[in-house]
C-alpha cells in the first residue's frame, strides 16, 4: 500500500471552523458617532466647561467600552485593521476621559495632544487604503483623523481657534456616522443594501459574492498559521 504524502495527510484531517458573527460596525458607527457629538458640545460651548467631568464620564463610561467591545468582535470576525483602529480610538477615549477627570475644567494638555497628534497620524495611513474599498468608512477614518490634529494642536498651544474647528468637524463626523450605522445595521438586518455606502473591489465581493469569495484564503490567516 502506498504510504500517504503527509502534507495531504495533514490537510485531509484539518477543519477550520469559521463562526457567524454579529456585525460590530452599526454599534462601533453609533458609539462614535454619539461620543463625537458630545465632545462637540463643550469644544463649542453648548455643554459649559463646567461639565467637562461629566463629558469625561461619558468618554470613559459609554464610548470606551462600545468601541472595545466592537474591536474585539471585529478582530473575530477577520477584519484585523478595522479592528486594529477601533481598539485604538476606544483606548483614547478611555485615556482623555481619565485625564479630564483628573485635571481642571477647561485646561490643556500636552500629553493629550501628543497622544492625539499620533493617532491622527496612523488614522491618516489607513485612511487611505480604506477610501478604496470602503468609501463611507474612509471618509469617517480620513475626519477622525483630522479631528485628532487639531485637537493635539490645540492642546498644545491652547488656541482656541483649532478647538472650534475641531468641534464643527465633530458634528459632521456624528452625522455620517450615525447614517453609516444605520444603513449598515439596515444591511445587516435584511442582508441586502439598503441605503447606499459605496462598497467598492474586494470588500463588494467579500459582501455579495459566493462563499469562496467571502471567506477567502483562511489558510494563512493569523488564527490558523502558527506564527503571526
């Protein structure tokens, strides 16, 4: 009897179980959307500074724990850099809510606008790769990330021009995201588009195509190779 090639030995006797998921965008869409509409309020004085605490609460309380909860789901879903950015927005907003708890009403800080001023940076990298595929996502990734500038420029020098601007920029990103979340929550809902958010190339096919096309090569993914 001829002896079994063991590379096809081992590939007949592996399985790769992949499990459904919730989508995590519409909750990820949502908790950001509300947590930029809230910061806007005191960058342009509709909430007073003396509320800033209660703002800060809000960032580590309500927005920290949707977004960490969606980047992990995200990560189990295979979608390694929206995961990887919504993990990094939920940690910022669990470090500015903590640091405006522990400092005054209304003052700066540098360590913030560094840490925003990074953040703004790696959001720029990625927004551009996103822009192609996933449009309505870009966009959102490409205004959080000027968002960002701005608010580190601003807590670096306190000039209080960029803090404004900042927050009418909070105010659009609000309305897009709470429209992303919705139509993706509608998709999710009826498994079909039902308002448009301009999926484009690989990421339409991984949506509307066949099973092969949507789970690609899970192969050589990190969770299933032995080395990342």
């Amino acid at each position: 009897m001829e002896e079994q090639d063991p590379q096809r030995k081992i590939e007949g006797m592996t399985r790769i179980v992949l499990r459904p998921l919730a989508s995590p965008l519409p909750l990820a869409f949502f908790a950001f959307g509300a947590g930029s509409l809230m910061l806007s309020g005191l960058q342009l004085g509709l909430i007073p500074a003396s509320e800033t605490r209660s703002v800060a609460l809000v960032q580590a309380a309500f927005v920290f724990p949707s977004l960490a909860l969606a980047s992990v789901l995200a990560f189990l879903s295979r979608e390694t850099l929206g995961a990887t950015i919504m993990a990094l927005i939920s940690s910022s907003w669990l470090a500015n809510g903590l640091i405006d708890l522990s400092t005054p009403p209304a003052s700066t800080s540098a360590t913030q606008g560094l840490l925003a001023l990074a953040l703004a940076a790696i959001l720029l990298l990625v927004a551009g790769g996103a822009v192609f595929g996933k449009p309505l996502l870009g966009l959102v990734i490409a205004l959080a990330s000027a968002r960002f500038a701005l608010n580190g420029i601003y807590e670096m020098t306190g000039a209080p021009g960029f803090e404004t601007t900042s927050g009418i920029i909070g105010c659009v990103i609000a309305a897009i995201a709470l429209y992303g979340g919705l139509a993706l929550g509608l998709e999710d809902l009826q498994g079909r588009a039902v308002l448009p958010i301009g999926r484009r190339g690989a990421a339409r096919r991984a949506f509307e195509g066949d099973l092969g096309e949507q789970v690609g090569p899970v192969e050589s993914e990190a969770g299933v190779r032995k080395q990342l």
